[in-house]
C-alpha cells in the first residue's frame, strides 16, 4: 500500500491552505494531501511548494491545475475521475477555496451530477482579518473585491451602505489608500482596520477611522495583501427637520436627485432608501 493510498471516499475534497504561514493547514488537510488520489490547483507550483514542506510526496499522482482560466475544459476531466471512484483535492492559492478563490464552478458541477463532496477547514483572511481588527463580529458581510475605478466603487459601496454589520473586503496595496477615501465619502467615517500581510512576518494591522485611515495611507508605499474591516453603520440619530434641511441644501445644488440622496445619506449616516424616499416627497411637495 503506498503512502497516500488509505482509503478517501470518492468524492471532491476542498483543503484550507495557509495564508501565509506555512504551519497554518490542519492535520486533517495534511492528510488528505497525503492520501488523496488526484490533486488540482490553482497553481501547481504553490502546491508542490507547500507539500514540499510538509514533506509529502506527489509520487505517481496526477497533480492538475484547476483556475478561472481553464475550469471549464478541466471540470469535466476532474468530475469523470469522481465517477470512477477517485478522490480528488483542490487547494485555491492560499485560505479557503472558493472564498474569492476558483472552485464555485467545479462544485456545482460536482453537485449537479450527484456526487459528493467535502471540506477541510482551516485558513482564511476574511476570519483572520475579523479577528485582529478589534471590530463587531457578530454579523458581518464578505464583499471581496471591490471595482477598479472610483465611480462604480462608490456605486457599489452605497449598496453596502445599509447593511446592518461588519463589512469585510479585499483590496490591492496599490489602490488601497483610493478606496479608503471612497469608503469614507460613501459610508461615513465609520471605524475600520486594514489589515496586511495576515500570519506573515512582517503582519501589520492599521485601526482607525475610515477618514484617518485613508490620510495614513495617502504617502505609503504599501506591499503585499490587504483585508479592510469597516464597522457597522454610524448609530446617529437624525431629526426630521435636520434631514428635510439638508435635503433641501444638497437639492439645490446637485445635478440630480441620486447625487443629492447620496450626499445626504453619507453625511448624516442614514439608509439610502429611506433618504430616498423623503427626498421624493419633497420633490412632490414642492411642485404642487
């Protein structure tokens, strides 16, 4: 019997990978790296990196790479060999698979064709990251990446506005201190962490508020990954005759009904919907 032949059930295994270190993957992970039949990833170098450090042999297994870029001519191959009884494990580049990894296609395929499949928990920046932010975790939404340019960043950031907890993204080092800014323009200056290179050695994690945050980060060259924790919206509590005003106010000057809305709701930290629908009435009642 050869050292990874113990028996795996068929089935699709998604294994945890660590984040940064190499110490991180669970002993059941290393198992089944160790037992597995077939490997995908999403690249076969880390892969091979990383089982190289566990001292785990690849031996006479097919070690597969599996991305966004070639999942659809690979899924089948990968789902053919489930059918025949083999056990097949696929590790993203680091954390969690198909947390804003690979794999979301490949495990539907899997489930559609009735086959079964499993998960070795373990790394993932998005736990990490709430965990060292010192932010509310009770609830909280995973946003991954946000959009490159500001205008659809803020688009997308206002539909996260209301959402009653903490809200959690990825970003780049290089548009980081941008999406600060946007973040505090369009979600008030609500308490946040950004927090990089998570588990490595030269780990940091920034706290402040969004506003403080984005003029620490305004001349820092910044390197490696980043997650940006933001707290739950502002608890402020807005009288009627201060919304009607500042309604009023930015009605008068904006271009549209939209950017005066927006305005309103991140100035004063209320529900978009809700200024929405006063600023409608005031509208109403203006043109009778």
């Amino acid at each position: 019997m050869s050292e990874h032949d113990q028996s795996l059930s068929a089935g699709l295994y998604f294994v945890a990978t660590p984040i940064g270190t190499a110490r991180d993957i669970t002993l059941r992970g290393l198992d089944i790296l160790k037992s597995v039949d077939v490997l995908a990833a999403e690249d076969t170098r880390n892969t091979r990196h990383l089982m190289d450090i566990h001292g785990i042999k690849l031996g006479d297994r097919p070690l597969l790479a599996y991305h966004d870029h070639n999942g659809a001519r690979q899924r089948p191959k990968l789902i053919a060999l489930i059918k025949e009884g083999k056990s097949v494990a696929y590790v993203s580049d680091a954390g969690t698979p198909l947390i804003a990894d690979p794999g979301y296609g490949l495990s539907r395929g899997v489930i559609e064709e009735g086959l079964p499949i499993f998960a070795a928990p373990g790394a993932s920046a998005v736990l990490t990251a709430l965990a060292v932010a010192g932010l509310p975790t009770d609830r909280f939404f995973f946003a991954g990446f946000l959009p490159n340019k500001s205008a659809a960043r803020r688009k997308m950031l206002t539909e996260f506005a209301p959402v009653p907890g903490s809200l959690v993204f990825y970003e780049s080092a290089k548009r980081v201190h941008k999406s600060l800014m946007d973040m505090a323009v369009v979600l008030g200056n609500r308490e946040a962490a950004v927090c990089r290179e998570l588990t490595k050695k030269f780990e940091d994690v920034q706290r402040g508020t969004l506003a403080d945050l984005a003029d620490y980060y305004a001349d820092k060259a910044v390197k490696g990954e980043i997650v940006v924790v933001v707290g739950p919206p502002l608890d402020v509590v807005v009288g009627a005759e201060q919304l009607d005003q500042a309604l009023q106010a930015a009605l008068s000057e904006a271009v549209s009904l939209r950017d005066a809305v927006d305005q309103v709701a991140s100035d004063l930290a209320q529900p978009r919907k809700a200024v929405y629908r006063r600023a409608l009435e005031l509208q109403r009642d203006g043109s009778e």
